[in-house]
C-alpha cells in the first residue's frame, strides 16, 4: 500500500513536470540567415538522454528521443511539414565507413578538435536526402534527414543550425552510463534487452538486485560486466518488476568513487534512464 501511494507521488510529479518543462527549458536569442536576411529567434536547449545536447526552435520544431523509418535517436520533426532530421549515436567502425570516400581522415582529425561533414545530400523528386556525421574526441553522431527542394533555404537552415550547436556531454551531470533499448520484445520469461553504454571509463562495473521497503532501497550485486572503456557497451538481458525499479548497476569512476544506480523506464515517453540511489 505504502509502494503504491510513493509511485503515485513520483508520478504526480513527474506529470507536474512534464506541464511545467516548456516554461522551465533554458532559452537563448539567436540569429538565422533566412534568404538572405537576419532574423532574430528564440532557441530551446535539448538535453538528450543519449549524452549530446543542441539548440532547436521550438516554435517550428519538435524534438524528442525514439524511433522513425526504423532509425531510433532523437527526430526534430517540422510542425509545419513533412520535413525532419535524426541524430543517432554510431560506433566508430560505422563513422569510418561513412567516411571512408572523404578526402580527410575526419576520424583522426576528430581527436583533436571537433568534425562536422556531409557525406550527402541528394535531391531526388524535389526532395533533399541528407547524412551529416559529427566527431568530436572518438564519439560520433550520424544526422539523417530529408526536406522539401523549397525549404532549401528554410527548414535546412534550421537543421544546419542545429548541427552546428551539438556538443557531446561525456560529463554531463548524472550517470557515466547510458541506457537504450536493444529489444523492447519480452522472451518467453518476460525478460528484455538494454544496452549500457559508458560515457568515460570505468571500471568494476556490476548489475544490481534492487528491493524495496517503502523509500528505502537495498540490494544484491548481481553480475560482474567488468571494466569499459568510454563509448564500450554491453547488452545486458533483465525483467522490470513492480513499480519501483528493481534493476540497476554500480560502477567505480576514474577518481575512485563508487556510484550506484536504478535502471528505470521513463513514464514520458517509455525510453530507459538511470536515477542515483544513493542522493
């Protein structure tokens, strides 16, 4: 009973902040060549739970993490057309093939500074079929997308604005791991895939048995997974049970300090996070 009204609290606050977060989402004024012509606009920051942040235009945009034409990442879809961009994180050995046919070698380059190339952008049908890839320090994001032949001058500004403004968050506050889902389809013991993905390196990492009495959580360590270094992952096999979180994972960080960690699902939008237990 107790269990009950605490996951009704959090998700009485989770519904308040979901009203509130476009009033409360940190905003800029920027600038944006438009035919020629400065405008002045109101950009939205975007932290997304895949470890990358940009600006976008809320007022003509949406933004948000899962899937479309098969590609999972986080969509910016045009409120006014047919016109979208997604950004997915891709492994190494993905961006070198991408890159391969570029007369430089983005992917050295990107060690030392950060790398932005199209590696097309076709106009087929009176449509423009888009990849960019972005490098910064081994990490790589792969921006696909298409938009009308008239909105060469419009929406694909915006979309290049929005590039431009992405920055990697390898330290930003919160867990050095990232959550995704590899298979959202239940086995036949209603177990699913995650996979892990860590943000810097790590080391010690191991599963957690989460159990709880009211607020109060304790745990069994479950598997050992080891050490990983920044961008490795592990697709890990779990059962979500009850309403509170009973999976999660503990990791020792490069300063030495133990962190530990409750693998959750997001009552927005269904995508997987990882909440401290501890603070």
């Amino acid at each position: 009973m107790y269990r009950k009204a605490v996951s009704s609290l959090i998700c009485l606050m989770l519904s308040v902040l979901m009203f509130l977060s476009p009033a409360l989402a940190e905003t800029r004024e920027g600038v944006i060549a438009l035919e020629g012509e400065e405008q002045t606009i109101e950009e939205t920051l975007l932290e997304s739970p895949l470890g990358f942040s940009f600006w976008y235009v809320a007022e003509s945009f949406d933004a948000w993490t899962g899937e479309m034409d098969y590609i999972e990442g986080v969509i910016i879809e045009s409120l006014y057309s047919d016109d979208f961009m997604i950004l997915s994180l891709i492994p190494e050995e993905d961006a070198e093939d991408y890159a391969e046919d570029l007369d430089e070698d983005i992917i050295g380059m990107s060690y030392e500074s950060r790398v932005q190339a199209d590696i097309y952008r076709d106009l087929e049908d009176g449509r423009y079929y888009f990849l960019s890839l972005i490098a910064d320090e081994g990490q790589y994001i792969r921006a696909v997308g298409e938009y009308s032949e008239e909105a060469a001058e419009g929406n694909a500004r915006y979309f290049q604005k929005i590039l431009d403004s992405i920055e990697f968050l390898p330290g930003m506050p919160g867990c050095l791991f990232r959550a995704l889902w590899e298979s959202e389809a239940m086995d036949d013991q209603g177990r699913v895939q995650v996979t892990l993905r860590a943000m810097e390196p790590v080391t010690d990492v191991q599963l957690l048995n989460l159990e709880w009495d009211g607020i109060t959580v304790s745990w069994e360590e479950g598997a050992l997974l080891g050490n990983f270094d920044a961008r490795q992952e592990v697709i890990i096999t779990v059962e979500f049970i009850g309403d509170m979180p009973n999976n999660g994972v503990m990791y020792t960080d490069e300063e030495g300090y133990t962190h530990y960690y409750a693998l959750d699902i997001s009552g927005e939008d269904g995508e997987l996070y990882l909440w401290d237990i501890i603070d």
